[in-house]
C-alpha cells in the first residue's frame, strides 16, 4: 500500500530532470485539472497536488511516485 500524505508533508518525486522536492498542498478523491491535466482520482485511489519548491508549480501525484522527505 501507498504511503499517505498530508498538506504541508515535504516530499519528493522523479521527472525528467531528476529529483524535485516540494510540498503537498491537498488530498484530490475526484477529477482535477492542472495546467491542462487530467487526474481521475476517487475516494478509494486518491491523488496529491504537489507544490515544486524550485519552481512553484503545481502538479498531480498519485502517492506511490512520492516519497516522504
């Protein structure tokens, strides 16, 4: 099972660029849009909107691509 999170937890996560830290800002159990995104989370398969601390940016997650910092 996936780790759970809360607003204000300090995670990190892989992309392109290597490691990103951030923060996650809330928990999403239905559909959100993110600069042009579509996450289709629900109750039982919950989402994280993520805040980048280099770049500010928010993004979706889904909990088993973070990690707790």
């Amino acid at each position: 099972m996936a780790d759970t999170f809360k607003p204000g937890d300090k995670v990190s996560w892989e992309t392109a660029q290597g490691t990103t830290h951030g923060e996650v800002v809330e928990k999403v159990t239905s559909k959100t849009t993110i600069k042009g995104h579509v996450a289709k989370p629900s109750p039982d398969d919950p989402q994280y909107v993520v805040k980048s601390d280099t770049s500010g940016e928010e993004a979706v997650h889904k909990p088993e691509a973070l990690t707790k910092r």
